[in-house]
C-alpha cells in the first residue's frame, strides 16, 4: 500500500500476476545467477559518454 500524497490516507492498487509473469521472472532470476557465477559483469569504458545509466557513477 502506498501513502497518498494530497490525503491522510493509503491508496490500495490491485493488479493481476499470471503464470506467464511468474515464468518470466524464473527465467530472468536463473540467466542473472548464471552470469554472477560466471562473473559476467558490465564492462564500463573510459569513453562512456551515456549519462542515462548509472554506470557513469562507478569507476574502475
């Protein structure tokens, strides 16, 4: 539940998960535990001029 911004109340939000949702989520938590085991991490260049990532904040 959320706090409503323009009253003293909570706002309730209902919205429906599917099989196919769960099942995507499965295959997307399994191919990101790979890659950790793998040590497949993003590369951050030197010249990395795309300031819409937060990779920009990290450095080598």
């Amino acid at each position: 539940m959320e706090k409503s911004k323009t009253k003293d109340a909570y706002i309730r939000k209902e919205f429906e998960i599917t099989q196919s949702h769960l099942d995507d989520l499965k295959t997307q938590i399994k191919d990101v535990y790979q890659k950790i085991l793998n040590l497949e991490f993003f590369e951050i260049g030197p010249d990395c001029t795309d300031k819409n990532h937060l990779h920009y904040l990290l450095k080598k």
